[in-house]
C-alpha cells in the first residue's frame, strides 16, 4: 500500500530514523524533503537539489547534493555547509546520485553526469569536511550498501545494469580491487537503491521491473516482491524488518503509463512476511 498521497516525480533517498519513528525521503528533481510520521507527510523546500539522505541526527538532516554534503535544520529550515565536492565535478554537468554514511564525519557518495554516458562519473569519499575522488569509471552510481564487518560496500552503475562489490582499504580513501556482483544488463531491469537487513538480507529496488529482489550476499536471488509501480527507486527497512518502504518514480512515464499505474511516485510499504 502507499502511504500518503505525496507523490514525487523522482522519489529518492529513503532514510528510517528508528529513535524518532520517522521515514524522511527526497524528491530529487523538485529539491523536496519530506518526513513521515503516525499518518502525517510534512515537507519542506531545499535550497540544493539533493539526492541521498546520509544520516538524520535529531533534526539535523545530513544529505548530498551537486554542490557536496550540506545539514538541514528541520527546525529553522537553514542549512549549513559540510564539504564540497571536487573541483572536477563541481560544475553544472553533473550532480550526486546516492551514498551513504560509513561512521562519524565519514561519508561516501556518487557524482554522476546530468546526461549519463559510460564511465563519466565518479565515487567520492568525504572525510571530515574535505572531499576526494576514489575512483572514476563508473556512470550512475547507486545503492551503497555496505557488507556488515567488511570494507565493501555494493554500489550499481545503473547505466551498465550491473552491481559491483567495491573492496576498500581501512581508511576507505582507496578501492584495492572490484567484482561483479550482479549482472542484469540482458534484461531490460536496471538497479537502483537498496538496503541490507541485520541478517544479511539483501534488498534492491528494479527500476523499470515493477519490483524489489532479495539477494543473499553471494548475489543469489532468493525472493521477488512485486509492486504496483513500474519504476521503483530505493527501499529501507523499518526497525521490526518485517516490512519495506520503497520509493518510486514517474519520471519519464508517458502520461497512458501514469495513468495505468497511478500510485507511481508514492512510497510503497512491502510486507516480507507474505
């Protein structure tokens, strides 16, 4: 089921904030936040078009933008810089496009081209407050998941229809070497944001295959949850992991699409124990 009528053109960057019972995403191409909580959507406007929400510290909200990382303030609605991102990146071509928090001051994110083509795109590590390129070659980088007690984090190029494993060394400013994890470029679904369960449960949202799959850690699909939505973007856990919220999108459906499948752009909840 959806649960608002909020719908966002390209709904992103799911974050459940277990301490506060709240669900926070984004509608990317509208510089939109919004919070979730016992039946009631508020949002709010942001001054930066931002694509992942990193990390919520009481309300503060952490996310990234095409400008770098930045700190909403619920409360007043300012925002303060944290980093910036590399000079190389830091024009209008190009924006970021998911990450995530790997501890205190420590973030990794994806810059991509705004018209994508192979390997024009970056991973980005930021570490206090100063950010660095770790590796080129990749196109749309999405999902980061990190493996639980390992170095390695499961980041798409949703441009190749791949998910790659990413091994970095300790202090994550440099990737020792790389597999693939999951090839789905002989079809037409391609990999979008993700999460991982405290058992190692993984889930990744198909965009254009009306679906999230749950993968275990070798990359095996072990089970399929259908959606109502052709174009599904991200999905987290909630704190019980019973269940899933799934963003989703209507961007680039044709309006006979949108009408045919009018819960696109909601957030979706899916019951894993169906």
């Amino acid at each position: 089921m959806n649960i608002s009528e909020v719908k966002s053109e390209l709904g992103e960057g799911l974050f459940w904030c277990a301490q506060q019972g709240i669900l926070y995403w984004l509608d990317i191409n509208n510089s939109m936040l919004f919070s979730f909580k016992e039946d009631n959507v508020h949002s709010h406007n942001l001054i930066e078009k931002a694509s992942a929400i990193l990390d919520v510290d009481c309300q503060n909200i952490y996310l990234v933008s095409e400008n770098g990382i930045f700190c909403f303030m619920i409360k007043s609605s300012k925002t303060f810089r944290v980093s910036q991102v590399p000079p190389k990146y830091s024009s209008n071509k190009y924006r970021t496009n998911d990450g995530t928090i790997l501890s205190k001051n420590l973030y990794l994110y994806g810059i991509m081209n705004n018209n994508p083509s192979r390997g024009d795109g970056a991973l980005i590590v930021s570490k206090n407050g100063k950010d660095r390129v770790v590796y080129e070659g990749i196109a749309i980088p999405n999902t980061f998941i990190r493996i639980p007690h390992t170095n390695s984090l499961l980041i798409s190029d949703s441009f190749e229809k791949k998910i790659i494993r990413f091994n970095f060394n300790n202090s994550w400013d440099q990737v020792l070497d790389k597999s693939i994890w999951l090839d789905l470029s002989s079809t037409n679904k391609t990999p979008d944001g993700g999460c991982i369960s405290s058992s190692g449960r993984v889930f990744i949202s198909i965009w254009d295959g009306f679906e999230v799959l749950e993968l275990d850690l070798h990359g095996s699909v072990v089970d399929t949850f259908k959606l109502p939505v052709p174009r599904p973007t991200n999905c987290v856990l909630n704190s019980s992991e019973d269940s899933l919220f799934v963003t989703s999108a209507f961007e680039g459906l044709s309006k006979f699409t949108r009408k045919k499948y009018p819960l696109s752009g909601s957030v979706l909840t899916v019951n894993l124990n169906e």
